[in-house]
C-alpha cells in the first residue's frame, strides 16, 4: 500500500504492508535489522504498540476511523512501549524521521491507497 499525507499531499511511504494474522501482528518489525526509507507496517484496529527486542526506532502515526491523525511518536526508540490512544483505529509504523521530514502532525489526513 501507499501511504499519503492528504493534507500537505506528501508521500510517507511507497511499501507499507499490513500486520494481518495474529503471527504477523506479534511479530510486526522485530526480526528486522532496520526499516528502508519507503517502507512501512500498518496495523488495524490498533491502539497500542512496543518496540520491545527492536533494534531501531520508528515514527508511530495513530489514526481514527476517519482517517485523521490523532497522535505521532517520533522516533520511538527500542524497548519501549507507546501509550494508548483510545480512538486510534489504525497503527502505522515508518522509518524514524519520516513525520518530522514531510510535515506530518495531528490533525491531518492520511491516506492508505492501493500501490
């Protein structure tokens, strides 16, 4: 899937694939040695992760059902675990620095499209 900022029209990344099955979801980015500028993991009906046993940081976007941003963690490193986001329906994991580099914030829109 392609991931696009609908409000300032950027794109965050090319190849976000989706956690589906309960392994895939478990496992998310753990035996990754890093994550490629471009890529990305999303997660349905999400409200919490952890970067526990990873070995890099990520940028985490939480979203609602509306598909508005409702909380960015920048570079979360590893070993922690991000708070929770009630109304967050949807979790997307990208490459540190991505949000800060294309002016990602709340309150924007973002967009899943088919690549």
């Amino acid at each position: 899937m392609r991931l696009i900022n609908v409000t300032n029209g950027a794109v965050l990344g090319e190849w976000v694939e989706e956690a589906v099955t309960r392994r895939e979801r478990r496992r998310g980015l753990l035996d990754r040695e890093s994550l490629e500028n471009g890529c990305g993991m999303y997660f349905k009906k999400c409200r919490q992760v952890q970067t526990i046993w990873m070995r890099f940081p990520i940028d985490v976007l939480f979203i609602d059902r509306a598909g508005v941003l409702l909380r960015v963690l920048h570079s979360l490193p590893p070993g922690k675990i991000s708070p929770v986001v009630w109304h967050s329906r949807l979790v997307i994991e990208l490459p540190a620095g991505v949000c800060r580099a294309t002016g990602t914030a709340v309150g924007h829109a973002v967009e899943l499209l088919q690549a």
